[in-house]
C-alpha cells in the first residue's frame, strides 16, 4: 500500500506542476496581449520631445512619447525627411541615430503599416552639427616608411607616389602613380589593380582626363623631349589596360576634354602655349600663349564647361579661361589667383594670395574649386570670385595625421577629386603613400 500511495502522490505532483506551467503559459499569452506598451492602432502616436536638440552623424537620439510598440520593423523616424535608423523601442521611449547630411528640420515619427499607420512631427527642429574632417581611405607603409605597388583589397594595397586622379561615370578612380603607371580603385568592391605600367615612351604620365562619353581616358606625357610623345589615350574596349599613341611632338603637362563635347585641349611646356586637337582634320590648332618659355601647366574644366583653370604649377599662379560655345575655343586667359612666379603661403584675394607649386584641384557644386599646393602641404580653396583660403592641412607643416580640417596633415598633396553625391573629396597624398579622405557633407 505504501509504493502504491507513493505512486500517487508522485504522479499528483506532476499533474499539479502541468497544471501550474498550462496556466502560467496562458497567462503568458494572456499578458502579450494586453501589453501595455504594445502599439494600440485605435490610439494616436505622440511625441512629446527629442534629445539631444542637435548633434552629427551617429549621434544616438532619444526621442520621448506614447504608443510608439515594441516592434522596430513597425517603427520609421525621420530627421529633416532623411531616414534615421531605429535602434531600440520601449513603448514610450525610441532609440534612433542621426543620418548623414540631416541639416536642420522636424523630426517625424511613423508606427504601423498600410492603412494603420499614425505619423506626428515634433515641434521643435533637429540642429545637425557636421565636423568636416580627414581620414585615409588606403595605404600604409612600414615601420621605415618603406611601401610598394600592391594590388588587392583596400586593406593589402599600397602605393609609392600617387599623383593625378579622375573619376569614371560611376565614381569609381583611376590614378597616376608618378612616373610608374596607372591604378584603378575600384570604391565599390574596395579593392584596387594597376592597368598598365610605364615605359616604351610612356615614362612621365602627368594628367587623366576622360572624353564626354567616358570610353576614351587622355593620358597626357611630360617626356622631356619635344619630338616625343604628348598624348596617349586609353579606351574602354581594352578596359584601360593598353594605351596608343595619340599625339607627337609636344612635351605636354596637361590636357583635358571639354565635358560636353569632348574638345581636347592641351599645353605645350616648352613655349608655355595651348592647343586644340581638330578631331575631324586629326591635327592641332593652336589657342595661344600663356606667358613664357617652360610653363609647367595643366588645364582644368568647371563641370559646367563654361570655363576652365590654367594651373600654371611651377609659377605658382592660376588663369582663368572662358570656352566660347560658338567658335569652341578657349579664350585667351585672365591672370585669377596667386603671385606670377612667387612661391609663397598667403590666403587672401586674386593676386595677393600666395601658393608654393599648385597642382591638380577639383571643383565643388558652387564652382569653389580646391587646389592641391604641394609644398604648403595643405589644401587650398578658391572661390569664384577669388577668393583664396586654407580647407584641410597645416600649411607649411609636412606629416600625416588625421583628423579636424586643420589639424591633419598631407605631405605633398597633388591630386584632388571631388564627389557631390557623398560630398566627399579623395587627395593623392604623394610622399604619405596614401589616398586621403576629406568630408565635408
């Protein structure tokens, strides 16, 4: 009798316990769903505040309310219409991060989906704070500052002196290594091959430029030879791993292709003049003279063609010429910016200011055009009306640090290219082996 008692009370303490967790899991279910901090559709969402009142990119924002849920994929917030990540609902409370390029305007809150969903907008805006700054994109050296030509992904590639960049249509970049050759960076898969390698002619290679329909690259060639080669051309059918001759005779700094139409323009350094190739003689015009015997100069267009820069690099200057639509020329040039053969650090305005070797610069939406100066070792900006300023380095000050706009520094910067869509500008940083970053937003 007493196994068989034993038994029962065995088999009662289990039935009890089954009992027990069936009624603690229905209340369970019970409770999900009358959870208060659940998302009520029959109520309205209310946002009653949001803090901090302004801040930059990944700033986490907390934003105070009622009937916000549970469920972050119900869940949309807004700052300034741009879409701001949720990170973190309690109900009454959101967690959120500050997108890029916010700008200042009302945050809005969006729960539920279709025909459920509530909006509201705060009252108050959101102030976004941005703090342009530098940072490297790729490359590195040794503990001795030794590096070489590496091809792969970002985190392997190394450079030795990059120099002249461009963008192709789909921004990604084609760089001149100083008398070595040409490497693609390819931003989206972020890794990085070289082309082609100089030699049989092509041993100086000193400016890209891309024609109007973005299959021919212009690859122009400071031989030192005035019998030599002045232009090659890359194409798209090759994938710009094989160059042909283009033009002779010219010891040439720069060249580039009119942006609309693909005018090619390009310099002779030897008697410091311009030239136009006639695609449909197949043979040049001459533009003009810019100044004297042994002008080292490139030629710059404004994204617009309306004009274009004449950096004019060993005379620490720049000229501005208009490009007339109807004759399509480039006209003779007005002296813009910077001392005629005065090397020098000064911002000021038109010839006051003051550069030690400009090279390569790249325009922004405003037509502010930003200069690599060399052996300031900082970038400059100039704006339309002349107006020159230091943007990014220490002038005067060579080294590689990164950072606020003027805390980090370059050392012999020459290329410079511009991307609105990111508001981002990429630098050829020559003597730090490296590809800077500078964002500006």
């Amino acid at each position: 009798m007493n196994k068989d008692f034993t038994l029962i009370k065995v088999h009662t303490k289990i039935c009890l316990f089954l009992l027990m967790l069936f009624l603690s899991l229905q209340g369970c279910k019970k409770d999900s769903k009358t959870d208060p901090q659940a998302y009520d559709p029959g109520k309205p969402v209310v946002l009653s505040s949001f803090s901090p009142e302004s801040g930059g990119v990944g700033t986490q924002l907390i934003i105070e309310g009622a009937n916000f849920g549970t469920d972050t994929a119900m869940i949309k917030v807004f700052i300034n219409n741009k879409r701001a990540p949720v990170i973190g609902v309690s109900g009454s409370t959101l967690y959120v991060l500050v997108p890029s390029r916010a700008d200042v305007g009302k945050v809005k809150v969006q729960v539920g989906a279709g025909t459920e969903a509530k909006e509201v907008l705060s009252k108050s805006d959101f102030k976004y704070i941005f703090k342009p700054a530098v940072s490297t994109l790729l490359g590195f050296t040794d503990k001795d500052g030794r590096t070489a030509i590496v091809d792969g992904p970002f985190d392997k590639a190394q450079f030795e002196e990059p120099y002249w960049l461009t963008f192709d249509q789909h921004k990604n970049i084609y760089l001149l290594e100083q008398n070595r050759g040409l490497r693609f960076i390819d931003v989206g898969k972020k890794e990085v091959r070289t082309l082609f390698r100089t030699g049989r002619g092509l041993d100086r290679p000193r400016t890209l430029s891309f024609n109007q329909t973005w299959d021919t690259l212009y690859v122009t060639n400071d031989q030192g030879d005035e019998r030599g080669l002045s232009t090659a051309v890359t194409t798209l059918s090759s994938g710009f791993t094989q160059w042909n001759s283009f033009i002779y005779k010219k010891q040439t700094n720069g060249g580039a292709a009119q942006p609309q139409n693909g005018d090619y323009f390009y310099n002779s350094y030897e008697r410091g003049e311009v030239f136009k190739w006639n695609k449909a003689t197949r043979s040049e015009e001459y533009m003009y003279r810019i100044d004297d015997d042994r002008w080292e100069f490139n030629i710059q267009f404004a994204p617009s063609g309306d004009f274009a820069y004449i950096v004019v690099i060993n005379q620490h200057y720049i000229l501005k010429s208009r490009y007339n639509r109807q004759t399509r020329r480039l006209e003779a040039p007005v002296h813009f910016v910077g001392g005629r053969s005065r090397a020098g650090y000064n911002d000021g305005v038109g010839i006051d200011a003051r550069f030690d070797t400009p090279h390569q610069g790249a325009f922004d939406e405003n037509d502010n055009f930003y200069v690599a100066d060399v052996f300031n070792h900082c970038i400059r900006k100039i704006t339309p009306e002349g107006v020159v300023s230091t943007f990014a380095g220490r002038p005067k000050s060579p080294g590689y640090s990164d950072g606020a706009l003027r805390d980090a520094q370059f050392d012999q910067p020459r290329g410079i290219v511009y991307d609105p869509a990111t508001a981002t500008f990429y630098v050829a940083d020559l003597i730090n082996r490296r590809i800077r970053t500078i964002s500006t937003e």
